[in-house]
C-alpha cells in the first residue's frame, strides 16, 4: 500500500497506458511493448495488467416488454450488477456499531451456487418503481 501511495495509485513506479478503440489492435500493441520492455536492464516484474480474455455476458432486454411492466435498463442492469457482484457496487451501505464507532460494510449478493447456469441469470429477480407507482407519483400534487 505505501509503494502505490508512493506511486500516486499506480501499482508500479513505470506505468505505460496503451488506448484505442481497437481493444484487440491495442492488446497486440500492448504486448509488442513488454516484448521490448523486457530487453531494458534494470526492469523487473513486468506485467500486463489488463485481461484480455476474460468471459463476457451480452443481455438483450425487450425495451418495449420492460417498459410495460415498469422497468429501465438502469434496473435490468442494477439488479444484475447486485446479483452477480454484491450491493456494494451499486448502492454501498455501512453500519456504525454504537459500542466503538467502527463502521462496517452491509453487502448483499446472490449465492454462487445459486447463479450456476444462464437459466438462472435469466431468472434473477428486477426491482424497480411499478407502473401503479409510478403513475401515482405523475398524478399526486406535491
């Protein structure tokens, strides 16, 4: 922690950014340099930081269907984010212990076990303002 205090937040004192928006043009570059970075006396653990493989998920949602039920892609995406990584991502909650003043982090997240298959990401639960909600809130007078 002190060296990347040191080093402004940087993992290492020599941080090189490639950026582009050819993400595969750039991971080519990217690994041409540490080629040659590799030759330079004086340098050690070197590193990619960066993964270039790692797995993706593309969610199509039926806008029209959502809307009618009262959901955004803000809550499709939420809900998703707070099932596969924990609330603290989305929305971060802390309790304070009254005893010694230390703060806690309260974090929910779906069991893994729970979210095995695509069959149960598909079934992963959206909260959201309903339509009767929200239609009162559009007709209340405040």
């Amino acid at each position: 922690m002190v060296s990347q205090i040191l080093n402004f937040g940087l993992p290492a004192p020599i941080d090189v950014q490639v950026i582009g928006n050819n993400f595969d043009a750039n991971a080519k570059y990217a690994a041409s340099l540490y080629d040659k970075f590799r030759h330079i006396p004086g340098l050690s653990d070197l590193r990619i930081q960066q993964t270039n493989d790692a797995p993706e998920l593309h969610v199509n949602v039926n806008r029209t269907r959502a809307q009618e039920l009262g959901f955004t892609q803000r809550d499709v995406a939420s809900n998703m984010l707070v099932s596969l990584s924990g609330s603290f991502q989305a929305s971060p909650t802390f309790w304070v212990n009254p005893k010694n003043g230390v703060s806690y982090n309260i974090v929910t997240q779906a069991p893994q076990y729970a979210l095995d298959s695509i069959e149960a990401l598909k079934n992963i639960p959206i909260n959201g303002v309903t339509i009767r909600t929200r239609k009162y809130w559009e007709h209340s007078p405040i």
